[in-house]
C-alpha cells in the first residue's frame, strides 16, 4: 500500500494581493496533480491523507478518488466553520466538490476537536497538518510521500503548505513539488 499525504494552496480569494492559486490556473492544477499522481501510480488499495479546502486539497482527492485510493480527510475543525472559511470563499461550485469527495465511500473524515491550546501558537491548521503527517507516518513509516501543489513561498500563518513540506523533509519524507508559479492560465478556470 502507498500512502500520499498532501498540502496545498487553496482557490485565491479575488481580492487576494500576491496570487498563489487564481482561479484561472485550476485546470492546470488538475492536470499536474493527476500527472504526478500517474507517475506515482497510486490506484486500489492506496491511501490518501488530506484536507478538504477548495483548490489543492479537493482536487487532490478527487484525482485520487478517479485512480481508486482510499482517501482521509482532516477538518481542523467543525464542518460548518471549516465550509465558510476554506471552501466557500473560492465559489459556492466547490460546495459540490467537497460534497462528492465526502460522499463517497472510500472517504473517510476525521474532524478535530477544537482545543484551546493546539500546537504551533494556537493554530488549528498546523494541528491538523501534524496529524495527518503522523497518520501519513503510521501507516507508511518513515517512506512518507508528500505531493504538494505550492508556490515555494512562506504562509499567510502557521499550518500551510510551507509548514508541513518543512516536517516532511524534517522527517525524511519526499517531497513531490508541483509549484503554481509554473502553471499556465486557462479561460475556463472551472
């Protein structure tokens, strides 16, 4: 069994100042991530551990939902919440993204109690990074795999994509970076 653990930028919301993920480059990032996960070759009997914000983490579960992977998902916390500040601020289409990534039966949710002192200064998201990252590490031993779709750069706060590329490598993990600076535009972002 492989075990692929992901981060990722979420849909920039449009009065975002530096892009990392415009909606434009959606297509793009479906493409690298089905790439990637092609030359991973994840299928049946693999296992997918990630979030569920629009953008990086759905598609990534969609694409490994289509290759036949299990996949875990990991709220930071309630479901509601988690809906109005990682999902719908990208578009109420994503509504429907996570719906039938959650629907699905080889999807399993985890949500995280909401605790007053989490890790990391307090941050939910860096919490539930370190908890899919040491479920990655159960399952997978030290062979953790980390495919992240990323701009390189440092996060909005603590728990992005910069934070759990930096645990991975910290574990040993590898790191299979697909950097959206490189992707191209597309008319059609859906």
């Amino acid at each position: 069994m492989r075990v692929l653990l992901f981060s990722g930028h979420m849909v920039d919301r449009p009065d975002r100042m530096v892009p990392r993920l415009p909606a434009a480059r959606v297509p793009a990032a479906r493409h690298g991530i089905g790439a990637e996960l092609q030359r991973l070759r994840i299928g049946a009997g693999d296992r997918a551990i990630t979030s569920a914000a629009s953008g990086g983490d759905l598609l990534f579960a969609q694409s490994c939902l289509a290759h036949g992977a299990h996949v875990e998902i990991y709220l930071p916390y309630a479901r509601e919440r988690f809906l109005q500040t990682s999902v719908l601020p990208a578009g109420t289409e994503w509504l429907h993204v996570f719906d039938a990534v959650l629907t699905d039966a080889r999807t399993e949710l985890h949500v995280l109690p909401e605790a007053q002192d989490d890790v990391e200064g307090g941050n939910a998201y860096a919490r539930c990074n370190l908890v899919m990252l040491q479920r990655a590490l159960d399952l997978a031993g030290s062979d953790v795999d980390l495919v992240c779709l990323w701009d390189g750069g440092t996060g909005d706060g603590p728990g992005g994509t910069e934070h759990m590329v930096s645990e991975v490598r910290r574990r040993g993990g590898r790191v299979h970076w697909i950097d959206t600076r490189t992707l191209a535009d597309s008319a059609d972002p859906g």
